[in-house]
C-alpha cells in the first residue's frame, strides 16, 4: 500500500479547506434568500466569501478543524493495522502543514500533543464488507459545533414546547428544540443528524453517523422522509438565521434514522453540526492504496464560486476601532453597528481565561481587544504566519469574562455566539463591549491580519497561547453594549416565541 498515507493525506486536506458540492448548494440558496442589509445577509456574505477563499488558498475553511473522524470500510482479510498507521501519519503530516489544528488534548494532564495523536485520536471506526476496495470517509466536525449536541430522554419537558413524549411528535418537538438552543454558538444555519432510539453511546453514534448523507437525498424510509421536510420547513420559521443573528435560514439540513431501544429507554440524540459542513470520502485500491474515486464531489469539475460580490461590502458607516480604545469610544456603540478594528489585539481561549483569573497577564490588557481564538499557526524561519483565525463560541468564558474585563481594564471582547448576564453587566459597569466576528470565516479573518507580533503562554499550545496580532479592517458586529442590550438574548426571546408559536398551529 505504497500510496495509502498520500492517499489519505490528500482526503484530509480537501476535507478541511473545499466543501462539498451538495453543502456548497444549500449555503448558495441560504445565501440568496437572506434579506439584503441585514445582520444575517452581512454574515453570509462573509461565510460565502471565506468558502471560496478557502478553496484558493488550500486553507481551513475554519481554524477548528474538530476531532478528525474516519468510516472506514475494508475488504475481508485487509489489514486494518496497517491503515490505522496510515491514517495517524497523514493526520500528523497534515497537522505539521497547517491542514489541521493541533486539537489533540490529554484528558489528565492538559497537554496539547501538537499533532493530533494520543489516546483514541483521530477517531477511526472500522467496518469489514464484500467489496473489493477500501472506503475512507472523513467528517471534521469542530467543538464549537460539537458542543451543542444533545440527548433528549423522553418523555421530558422542553422550553416552550412542553411535554415531548414516545411518538413521532415527541420526536419532531425534541429536534426544534436542538435547533432553538443551538442558536448562533454552533454556528448556524447548521445541519443535523439525528437517530431515534438506540441506547445513549450507540444513539450518538448513529446519529453522527447521520451527517454522512448528502443535504439533498430523500430518507427510504416514508415515516422518516416526512419527518425530516416537516423539520426543516418548522426550524426555518424560528428566525435563529445566520450566527444567531435572527434571519431566515437556520437549517441547511435534518437527517434522521432509527434503532431498537430497550422498553425503558427512548433517546432522541442529535448530533449538530454547522454550517463549515466537512466531510468528504474516497475508495482507495486494497492493494495499492491509491484512490480511484472520490465521493460527494468530482475533482474534475469546475467549483463554482460561492462569493455573490467583493466580500463584505462596506458602507462607509462603519466604526473604525483603533485599540488601545477609550472608555467613552466604547459607550459610543450600540447594538448593530458595524466595527472595524485596526491595530493590535490579544487572543485567549479556556486556558488563557483560566490563567487569567490566579496570575497577571504577560500582556497590559488596558484599553484592549481581547480575541475568543485558537488560530492555526505555522513558523516560517523566525516568523509566525496565521493560516486560519476565526472566532471561537465565547460562553465558554463567561464564568470568567467579567472578572478579567473589571480587572485589567480590557475594552472590546470578539468572539462568537454572545455571552451572558453576567458578562453583559461587566460590559455596562466597566465600560466594554461585545463584537461578535463571523464563526468558521477563518480565511477571512486570516487576511485581516498584517503581523504576528509576538506569543505568550505557549505552554498551553498553539491554538490556547495567546498571540498578539496586527490587525487591518477586522470586521465584526456589535451584539452586546454598554447600555444593557444583546442581540442574542434578544434573537433567543423573540425564537423562544415563535417555537412556541409553532405548537399553537
């Protein structure tokens, strides 16, 4: 199997950086039904923009390139050690290329292995089947998304639906709820799998497993074809829209199966993902490794462009932030406006904040802009490049934001998918701002940045150390000010009704 590991190297770099032809159509379509000027339509300009960008340059489509995920299929008697070696030194090639983010963390000790290798990663399952040659499929699913998976043990109660019991209806009730609650943090318009019945691990399994359908292909099973239109036509009246930012489109996909349970136990479990859909497969020849064809797309046609003009289009009514900012700059905005950022800022994720809250920062925070990212980084000689830098879901922080926001003085915090009352309350005592950046648009992002002027707390890693970046025309929107007001409690309220609107028809 001379060609194996090249094989799937090749697999895991169009993975991460080229979506797939049936996702790329339905972004086409959220795209253009989005109200023009709108804080969704703005949104999708960018999500469309940074897909082509990705395609260009070979880069991630979003710096959170998730726990690599591999469906193998094997012939009866191919040696699946053989291709777990295969599949751990592609993996670890691509990481080295900046293909994926080192994401690999141990458990016990906090340590990041820099390679996307230890304990039960990547995640690889194994199927033998009488076909002569070797599938491979790969989702790169990220923990922004990850995170806003769900289990629902029914019967149970929701919010705003009431009670969900052992019936389709209950089942129809628990997948709006996952897409209610998901709402900008997993980076919506999203797509879902979804399996009813199974036990609680097995459930999971199968519903991720789910996501391995194309968006456009029809259930066999009529019950389930019914249920998944019925889904898709109900969670796009929520108006979740584009990053939470309320809007028309916040399902792309729902796929559904189901399994055998025990009498005691119905599990409806959902595996969420977001709109930077990656997945994609090959056959490879049993004896050979190479590959003969691949699945979801056609290399040898042409990849539409998905941009529908120059980016994000500027208005000229823009704010122009130039760190480190004023207290009175700050309590100037308000909810809706647009921002660019030029100058410094500082990024910090869960270990930086954690850090934050027993020690002083490497850095004077005064005035500053604090980053919710773990870019993907590359040295070249002396110098640090930014492959990909997009925001991460930011409530993560929020046991954390508004101590280190009183406490240093910090001005602007970017991130994704807004933050809580407790953050909102520091924003309005101190003086600070929330600017919510475009989730998966790490190419975009990338572009912004001019220089890597330094790096502190490179202990914790590549993407948790905190990078110091000069930045030009970083684009986000203001979603939570200094007068009290978020979007994303707004957009959550306002849903939270018309879910509940829905049981009312």
């Amino acid at each position: 199997m001379q060609f194996l590991a090249n094989s799937l190297l090749e697999l895991i770099t169009q993975t991460s950086t080229n979506l797939p032809p049936d996702v790329r159509a339905a972004m086409q379509i959220a795209g253009a039904g989005e109200t023009p000027g709108t804080q969704s339509s703005q949104a999708l300009n960018i999500i469309l923009g940074n897909i082509d960008m990705a395609k260009d340059d070979e880069g991630p489509i979003c710096q959170d390139t998730g726990m690599p995920t591999f469906f193998v299929h094997t012939p009866v008697g191919v040696n699946q050690i053989r291709i777990r070696k295969a599949v751990h030194e592609a993996v670890a090639e691509a990481t080295r290329r900046g293909k994926l983010r080192p994401n690999s963390v141990d458990s016990l000790t906090g340590k990041n292995s820099g390679n996307n290798l230890g304990d039960e990663t990547p995640v690889i399952h194994f199927e033998q089947w009488e076909e002569d040659e070797i599938e491979v499929r790969l989702i790169l699913k990220g923990g922004g998304c990850e995170n806003k998976n769900i289990q629902y043990s029914v019967p149970c109660e929701l919010d705003h639906l009431g009670r969900a019991d052992r019936n389709l209806e209950g089942v129809r009730k628990c997948i709006l709820h996952a897409v209610w609650q998901a709402q900008g943090q997993g980076c919506s318009p999203g797509a879902l799998g979804v399996c009813i019945g199974s036990d609680r691990a097995r459930g999971y399994d199968l519903a991720k497993q789910q996501l391995l359908r194309t968006l456009d292909d029809v259930n066999p099973n009529a019950q389930l074809a019914r249920l998944e239109a019925e889904v898709m036509e109900e969670a796009n009246r929520l108006g979740v829209g584009a990053m939470g930012f309320g809007g028309k489109v916040s399902l792309i996909g729902c796929k559904i199966t189901a399994a055998n349970r025990l009498p005691a136990s119905f599990f409806v479990s959902v595996a969420y993902d977001c709109w930077a859909f990656r997945r994609l497969g090959v056959k490879l020849n049993a004896a050979t490794g190479a590959i003969t064809q691949w699945l979801y797309r056609d290399p040898d046609r042409p990849v539409e462009r998905m941009a529908r003009g120059e980016g994000f289009p500027l208005t000229g009514r823009e704010v122009i932030l130039t760190p480190p900012l004023s207290e009175e700059a700050v309590r100037a905005l308000k909810v809706g406006d647009v921002v660019l950022v030029r100058g410094e800022m500082f990024t910090g994720r869960d270990n930086v904040h954690a850090h934050l809250m027993k020690n002083p920062p490497p850095v004077d925070l005064r005035g500053a802009v604090l980053y919710h990212c773990g870019p993907v980084m590359l040295k070249q000689g002396e110098d640090w490049v930014v492959k990909a830098a997009g925001p991460t879901t930011s409530s993560r922080e929020e046991p954390y934001q508004a101590d280190i926001i009183r406490r240093y003085g910090v001005r602007a915090v970017v991130g994704k998918g807004g933050m809580g009352a407790k953050t909102l309350a520091a924003l309005r005592d101190s003086g600070a701002v929330y600017l919510n950046a475009i989730g998966g648009a790490a190419q975009y992002y990338a572009r912004t940045v001019e220089k890597v002027l330094g790096v502190h707390l490179m202990e914790f890693g590549i993407p948790e150390a905190m990078w110091r970046l000069k930045v030009h025309d970083f684009v986000a929107i203001v979603t939570m000010d200094t007068h009290g007001n978020s979007l994303h409690a707004a957009v959550e309220k306002t849903t939270g009704e018309a879910l509940a609107a829905l049981e009312k028809v």
